[in-house]
C-alpha cells in the first residue's frame, strides 16, 4: 500500500507541475516555482530513495521507527499541504510576469553610488561580523561564545548578538545588488564573489551563498527578460548541490583546504548515499511530529511557536533569561526521542498546530502571502528597490518551506534586505521623494 501511496504522490505532484507549467504565470519569479521545487525534493523524490534504499539513520539517529499509518498519514498532509499553497498562491498571484522595456533598463538609475555608500557605512558591522566568522575555523577559540539550550537543544549566543554576528550577510545582498546595479560588470562581481569566498570558508549556513546565487541569477534573468534559466544556470545549481553536501558532511572543508590541515571533525560523518542525512530528511522529520502529536502530548501546540516572533528581536544581553523558542510550549519534542537538527516544514508545522486543518490553514496562508508578493512585485517592476527586494527575498522562501515556522519567515530576510533598505532610505533621504517599500512603493528608477 506504501508503494500505491508514493506513487500517487509521484503522479499528484507532477500534475500539479503540469497545471503551474500551462499557467499564464509561469516563470522562474513566482512563489510557486519554489514550493514545488521543495516539495519535490524532499516529499516525492527523496521519499523514494528512502523507502526502496531503505535510508534509515535519521531513524536511528531519532530513536524512532514510525508504524504504516504514521507514514501514510505524513504522506497524505505533505500532499494536503501542497494542494492548500498551490490553491492560495494561484488563487491571487495569478498574473503573468512583465519586464521591463529594453530602452528603460538600458537608462534605468539603479542607485550603484548609493549602494557603494551603504556598504561603506555598514562596513564596520560587516567587519566585526567576519571576524566573529573566521574564529570558528581560524582560531583555537571560537568568539561567538555559543551554549546549547538543555531544554530545546537549540544554541544560544552568551555575549553577543546575532545581529552582529550574522551582519557579513548584508555584504551578501549588497554585493548582489551593486552587481546588478553596475549591469554584471566583471568589476561589480567582486564584493559578492567576497561573499561567496566568506561564506564557503565559514562553512555554518550554507543556504546564504545559495540564496545569494540565485538571487543574483534572477536579477541576470529579470535584465534578459528570461521567464526561465538557462541549461548551463540549472547544471551550475546542480553543481551547487553537491558542494551544499561537501559541506554538510564536514563544514570546515574549504578552511582545510586553505590551511592544509584539519580544523573540525565531520558533521555527520561518511554516508553511504546521498540522500542518506538530514539535508533533505523533511518527510522524517514530519513522521517524528505526527508520531508524537497528539498521540503522545495530548495536545497541539495552536500555533504558539509564531509567539517568537514577539521575544526574539530583543537580544539576550539585554535578556539573559530569554527562553529558547517560543514564550509559550504546549510540548517539548526532545522528550519523545533525539531529533537534533529537526526542521518542521510548512507541513509538520500546521500539523502540529491542529493536525490536518492546521496543515490546510498555515499552508494555504503561506500561498497566499508569497502570491501576493509576486502580485506586488509585477504590479510595480519599475522600482528598483521594489525589484531588488522581491528578487534577494524569493530564493529565501525555500528556507522558510524547510523550516515552516512564522519566525524564519522574519529572520532570514532581515540581514539581507536590512542594507537595502537602508540604501532606500538614503534615497528618499537625498531626493526628498516620499514612498513606502511595498505594494504602493514609489516608482524611484524608470
């Protein structure tokens, strides 16, 4: 019957593919392309490898072997849960991509100078920030003085701050933009391929480099008017991946390299496939919660883990006693078992806020709030800040399907699209032009 239901997923996905495919909004620049890009990976296409490979150290690594019907039920919301972001993200972004006209991108002001000047002023955070960085694999001492949570295993800084420490990620967005800005002039490249290098050598979040090359992809799509890449863009990404695993297997891979020897041990150690690990491991993840919601806590949690979106903006040097997470817990999952680097996904999330109408409700907002940015950003192509935003902004959404909680949805943005809207800022500063970044942003470059 396992077989049946993989199969359905399979075919169920794919129709899905099929109807996005013949829309008139598809493009490489809508939400949906994303979520079903994440949902094919790790709910169709890992999944097979997993059961016919039998793939099962995340398992063992859980404490866990989850019955027929907990994999059935995964399955089935994973599904749900697809069906709810697809009917909310066509149901308002629904509307072809536009370009702008080759005369207008031609003349178009994209703000280079103001953006050089950004990085200039954020320079020093960004330099405090790479120094925090290089300590973890160039340095007997790591400075961001990290402890691990006992009660919900997450690390927690001590002394300093995340905002300080994660600041070298708005060199990132700003190398991306200036790039774009100087219409991929081998010259603009050089802060974003500093970037990359950082990042590469640091090893700990890899998705930055990714999201940053896809990002600056799209900006190079967005100026050809290209609805998709390239054939040599996806067997780059594809490249990418494998690189993305290098890592994952030993983070201080690149740093050895520079330094020629050694520096930390393995992550997680030699795997014999690679699908076997905790990269793409979601439909496991997923088994682990309903497993345990509510079978075995009684309750759901009622969505009380978008809570931290309220706790989190304040630093714990000026709350040493902040909780980990969210101010409010129904449960704690490290009591049913060890799931060290679990990630909910939109799906585990909804299901355990309220089981499957929780699936259908977080899922279906999830589309319709990222279709309604891609309805934003059409509706406005002219802005060059409204174009730089969407486009750093989208490839992140990949982070918050994986994660699923309202938090990530915050977090992984804000050192990114932080200097740009300082940059913006600025511009209205000096032009005494009013607007808003947003659906009604000004129209700054035409």
């Amino acid at each position: 019957m396992y077989d049946l239901h993989l199969l359905f997923s399979v075919l169920f996905w794919l129709f899905l593919c099929g109807l996005f495919l013949n829309s008139r909004c598809a493009s490489v620049f809508h939400p949906l392309a994303y979520y079903l890009l994440f949902h094919g990976l790790v709910f169709v296409v890992r999944p097979l490898f997993q059961y016919y490979q039998e793939l099962n150290s995340v398992y063992e690594l859980y404490r866990f072997w989850p019955a027929a019907e907990v994999k059935h039920i995964t399955l089935f919301i994973a599904n749900l849960g697809l069906a709810s972001f697809f009917a909310g993200a066509m149901w308002i972004g629904n509307i072809p991509m536009r370009f702008l006209e080759p005369e207008v991108i031609a003349t178009q002001d994209r703000r280079g100078p103001l953006l050089i000047l950004t990085l200039f002023l954020v320079s020093p955070l960004i330099v405090v920030s790479v120094r925090y960085a290089l300590s973890i694999n160039f340095s007997g001492y790591d400075l961001r003085n990290m402890v691990r949570d006992t009660l919900t295993l997450r690390t927690i800084y001590t002394d300093t701050s995340a905002y300080i420490v994660d600041a070298n990620l708005m060199l990132g967005s700003l190398g991306v933009a200036i790039a774009w800005a100087y219409r991929f002039r081998l010259v603009a490249f050089v802060p974003f391929l500093m970037f990359v290098s950082l990042r590469l050598t640091i090893g700990w979040m890899r998705h930055s480099f990714v999201m940053m090359s896809i990002a600056i992809t799209l900006l190079y799509l967005f100026d050809q008017r290209r609805t998709w890449m390239k054939t040599w863009m996806v067997a780059t990404g594809l490249a990418g991946v494998f690189l993305f695993s290098a890592l994952s297997e030993n983070r201080s891979l690149i740093a050895d390299w520079i330094s020629g020897q050694p520096t930390r041990e393995a992550v997680t150690g030699q795997r014999t496939y690679f699908f076997d690990g905790l990269d793409f491991a979601n439909l496991e993840f997923v088994e682990y919660i309903v497993n345990i919601v509510p079978s075995q806590t009684k309750t759901f949690n009622y969505f009380s883990n978008s809570l931290e979106i309220v706790t989190a903006p304040i630093p714990r040097a000026l709350w040493p006693e902040k909780p980990a997470g969210s101010p409010i817990s129904f449960y704690n999952l490290n009591n049913y078992g060890f799931p060290i680097g679990i990630t909910f996904s939109v799906v585990g999330e909804g299901w355990q806020s309220l089981g499957y109408a929780g699936v259908i409700v977080w899922c279906l907002l999830g589309g319709l709030f990222w279709g309604g940015l891609y309805r934003a950003f059409v509706a406005n192509i002219e802005s060059t800040f409204g174009t730089l935003c969407y486009l750093l902004t989208i490839p992140l959404s990949l982070m918050w399907y994986r994660d699923g909680v309202l938090i990530s949805l915050v977090q992984f943005p804000l050192s990114f699209l932080t200097p740009i809207l300082l940059c913006w800022f600025l511009s209205r500063l000096l032009s005494g032009r009013h607007g808003a970044v947003g659906p009604r942003m000004t129209r700054l470059s035409r």
